[in-house]
C-alpha cells in the first residue's frame, strides 16, 4: 500500500522516524537564550548590530532610542518593534502594555 493523505494524494516525502528526534535535540540544544522579552532571533539580530546586547543595555537608553537606532541602520521596520520594545523594558507581551502606551510611543516615533 503506498503513503496518501486524508485526500487520497500521495504523500510528498516520508521521514524516517529513526532521524528525526535526534536532529531535533540537536538544534534546540544549539538555539541560544534570548536576552530580549518579545524579541526573535531577527529583531535581537538588528539590537546586537545597534550596540544594544542586554536589558541593562536597553534600559539604559530606553525603548525610544533603540527603536530610533534600528530604524536608521535598516528598512521596514515597523512600530511593533517600538511595542516590543517598551514590552521589555515593563516586562511584559507588548500587546499588554497600558491603556494609551501605544498612542504615547507612536506620537514620539513620529518625531523620528
């Protein structure tokens, strides 16, 4: 009998089951932490290649400066980043910020 799927297609590729779980261990044991609430692999890429590589880093020069220091060293970043950001720095998912903290960072991103 040969592999289909649920729609009678034939499946693609199968994977051996003796590869999988082993490579898999592997790359999560390679993924280092991150040191940035809210950010991924991208977004802490763009912070490390501003000079920003600790929350002691973004702290020290807040949400503001850093999304300004991104934003000038690459295009289409957009003003999430700001959220995640200041998401951070209070320690929590950037869709929790306060009632008016969006309005307030999107006014002063404005300037720059």
């Amino acid at each position: 009998m040969s592999p289909r799927c649920r729609r009678g297609r034939l499946a693609s590729f199968v994977r051996p089951q003796s590869v999988q779980l082993p490579l898999r261990g592997l790359l999560l044991a390679r993924t280092p932490p991150q040191p940035f609430r809210n950010l991924g692999p991208k977004s802490t890429n763009w912070m490390y290649e501003v000079g920003i590589h600790s929350m002691a880093d973004l702290h020290a020069l807040g949400a503001i400066e850093a999304y300004r220091r991104v934003k000038a060293s690459r295009k289409g970043v957009t003003v999430v980043l700001l959220y995640a950001l200041q998401g951070a720095i209070l320690d929590c998912h950037w869709n929790d910020l306060p009632p008016g903290m969006k309005e307030i960072l999107q006014s002063q991103a404005k300037d720059l």
